[in-house]
C-alpha cells in the first residue's frame, strides 16, 4: 500500500505554538534569498557541457557517498550500485536496477538527513506525492526519469530555478581547470568558481605524492623538488586559480597540527619528504609547517583558508583498494585545537586581513576549544556543522555550544559541502529552518528582539557567507 509523501510546512521548527510562529515570520524574511554555496565538491563538468544527466540512479544515487555509506553498512555491495571500481573491474550497469535496490531500502535513512534532502527533492523538484518504496520505485524512476530528458532539467536550468548565486567546486592544483573555462567562454551568466585545494602535493601520505610535486613543476616551470621551486609552484598554482575565481584554499589534513620551523629546518624537512618515504611524525610534521606556509600565502593573496582536519579517511582498506578515495569510509577522530593551533596562531593568528576557517568532526571541542579561540583571535571564523554533523540536531548542538563564547559573527553561514547538485537547496532549507528556529527560541526567551532576530537570520543565510568568502 503506497502512502503519501508530504513536506510539513513547519518541518524543523519548534514545537511551542507561539515559537513556531516566530519562526515561521524569520524564515518568511529568508526562504528566498540566493543560495551561496562557498565549499562544495560538485562537477564542474556538469556546467560547462550542461548536459541531461542519463538517468535517475546517475544523479541521486551513484555520486552520493552518503547513499552508498548507508547501503554498504546494510550489506550492498557497492558494484551493485554502479559505483565505478579503481581497477575498472564489472558493477552494475542498469540504473533502474540500481534505483530498485535503494527504494527498496529507502527505510533504512528513517531519522537521517538524507532522508530529508531526499524527500524534499522528490516533492519539490519532481512533484512526487508518494513515498519512495519498492512498491513505488518503477514510478519513481519512470517520472525523474522523464524530467532528466526536458531542457528545464538541465544543470544549468536547475543552477537558476534554485536561485544559487555562486557555487565554488573544489579541485587539485594539478587540474587544468578547463571546465571553468569553458563556463566562463559560454556567456552563461551563473557564476562557478573553483577552489584550491593542495593536498595530493601537501600531504607526503597522499597516493601518488612524488609523481605528483613532478607534475606540479611541469605546470609551473619550476623545479618542484627543490624548496624554493616547491614554494614557487605553490604560489603559481594560488595565482591560477584565483584567475579562475577562486577566493577559498582547503586543506583537508588528519589533523589540526601546525608547525612554523625556521628556514633551514623546513628546507632540510622538504629535500627529506621530496626524496622518498618519509616516517608518520615526519609527514605530519611537513603537513603542519605547510598550513602554517599556507596562512602567510593567503595573507599575500587575499585567499580565504579553510582547514578541514579530524577524520580518518579511507578507514576500510578494502573500499579504498576497490574503489578509491571519497567512498563513505572516512571516520571522525579527536581533534586537538588549543595546542595544534598555536604555532599557526602565533604567527598569523592577529592579521586582521586573514581569514582563517575551522572546521570540525569532534563536537566535544566546539565550547571548549573553537568557539573560545574564534572568539579572540581575528584571523579565526567558525565553519558550520560540516559531513556527520549537517543535520537539524547537528546544527542545533553548534549554534547552542558556540554562540555564548563566539557569538554569530564569529561564524560563517552555511556551506552544503555536497557532492549531489540537487541536495545543495535541500540541504540549504535544512539550515534556513534550523537557525530561524534557533533565533526563534532566543526571541521567546526575550534574549534577542525580533528585529535583531529578522537581520541575524538574513546574515547567517547570505550576508555572513559572502562577506567571509569574498564572493
């Protein structure tokens, strides 16, 4: 028996009759502001060549690392969702066969956040009004399936009926960047930047590392093995990439550790580190200096620095070897901020023109740790809920930890961090939702005057994210 698929007007608010209607009022004032979406991982291909995605499970299912995560928990093999293997070996090549085995476990994201931005997809984009089951599946893929081959379903059409402002992808300093490229030559006026994120020639564990520091000498003409060439091939890179938009760097490393070695030192630690193996206290050691070298760059560059530390990546072996990075097997660690940070702090952490953005998955440090140093260093800005944690009750715990200590402005509005494009205004209504229900809660507790709450809620839903980022 089919059962109905309905999105609740006042889905996320409080339940306290007279705080809901206060949150109803401040989301009112903020439901249809342009989406900025400042850190994100979608394909730039996609815009440049605007073409139809192929089917249903191409669009939902295949790219999204939190589908597959939860189905592999279950059991699912990954071929058996199409997702493509390292060594090209056989997957599943049906997409209606691919989308059967989801909705037939479509259940098991009951309490999840994908289960949410699903649902808001299917309603809200697609007009669906039955719930997604194994019952309903065929009709499901028959209409999505439909609407993908209309021009209104294009990606580019989609970038505009959402009203997103600007997205920013995320890419490696040895990609060539010719998708924005070819976005800006097309005359097309939705705005897609990149950003840069150094990690396959930063981080000495990462696969590929030394063939790597020769590519980035063969893009910049410098002699990358050297510390003078590495330095100048790093500051090439951050010129490219500017020129193609981007305002953000990110770095994505094991941990917050940071380091600020004197000349000779980091000089010997690089011709150590460019020769060969090196041991685990060594690599982190070259990590750390390097965030710290980082900071001073975007001090010269204007580029916004995000550090994305605290999770184990590639934990299940198996995954990684079969079908690479990025395949829902990264795990959230402890996280050290006070100590990590220090060096980097000691050296930038005062500069007024820098703008540093932290990032955690150990929410044990948010009062403890974040929401102090953010709250007195001026280069520091506090990312919001970010993976594990961007969903209503993750949202919930940051603004109720961070607020006392680092206040709002202290913070930096939302970004989806997302890999599937039609989640972003999904996602973004999620949070939207969450912070005008937060506000709400303090204009009922007559902690904030509704006034203050209705220009808060505009901030932290656009005029935060685009200050900081310099969008």
């Amino acid at each position: 028996m089919t059962q109905p698929l309905t999105l609740h007007p006042d889905r996320l608010f409080p339940p306290d009759p007279d705080t809901r209607a206060i949150a109803r009022r401040l989301y009112d004032g903020i439901k249809g502001l342009p989406i900025i979406s400042p850190h994100g991982h979608t394909d730039p291909a996609w815009f440049a060549t605007n073409d139809h995605w192929k089917n249903p499970a191409e669009l939902l299912i295949t790219p999204d690392h939190y589908v597959f995560r939860m189905l592999h928990s279950q059991g699912v093999a990954m071929e058996d969702l199409g997702v493509p293997r390292a060594d090209g070996g056989p997957v599943e090549t049906d997409p209606r066969a691919i989308w059967k085995r989801f909705a037939e476990r479509y259940h098991l994201f009951r309490g999840t956040p994908s289960r949410l931005w699903h649902d808001w997809v299917y309603a809200e984009v697609f007009g669906l009004d039955v719930r997604l089951s194994a019952e309903t599946a065929d009709h499901y893929y028959d209409v999505i399936d439909a609407a993908l081959q209309t021009e209104a379903f294009r990606p580019r059409a989609l970038f505009d009926r959402y009203g997103i402002e600007v997205i920013a992808t995320t890419e490696s300093p040895l990609d060539d960047l010719a998708h924005h490229r070819t976005i800006r030559a097309s005359g097309w006026t939705g705005k897609v930047v990149t950003a840069f994120r150094p990690d396959p020639v930063m981080d000495p564990d990462f696969e590929g590392f030394h063939a790597n520091l020769d590519r980035l000498g063969e893009l910049t003409g410098q002699d990358a093995r050297t510390w003078e060439g590495y330095l100048a091939a790093l500051r090439d890179r951050r010129a490219f990439f500017a020129a193609h938009g981007a305002t953000s760097t990110d770095h994505g490393h094991p941990t917050a550790f940071t380091a600020d070695l004197p000349d000779a030192e980091a000089r010997a630690l690089f011709a150590r580190v460019a020769a060969g193996p090196v041991s685990a206290d060594e690599a982190e050691l070259f990590r750390g200096h390097m965030l710290t070298v980082m900071a001073r760059m975007s001090l010269d560059d204007g580029l916004v620095m995000q550090i994305h530390p605290g999770s184990f990546r590639n934990h299940n072996a198996s995954v990684f070897a079969r079908f690479g990075r990025d395949k829902g097997a990264d795990i959230p660690t402890r996280t050290d901020y006070v100590r990590a940070l220090k060096p980097l702090l000691d050296a930038v952490g005062s500069e007024p023109g820098l703008t540093i953005i932290l990032f955690t998955l150990d929410e044990s440090a948010y009062a403890r740790e974040l929401a102090p140093l953010a709250g007195h260093y001026p280069a520091l800005k506090l990312g919001p809920p970010w993976w594990f944690h961007d969903a209503p009750q993750g949202m919930r715990r940051f603004r109720e930890q961070v607020t006392e200590t680092a206040g709002f402005y202290n913070t930096v509005g939302f970004n989806d961090d997302t890999r599937a494009f039609l989640s972003i205004p999904a996602r973004h209504d999620v949070a939207r939702r969450i912070d005008t229900g937060f506000l709400a809660c303090m204009v009922a507790e007559h902690r904030l005057e509704e006034d203050e709450a209705h220009e808060l809620a505009h901030a932290l839903t656009y005029g935060l994210v685009k200050e900081t980022y310099r969008l």
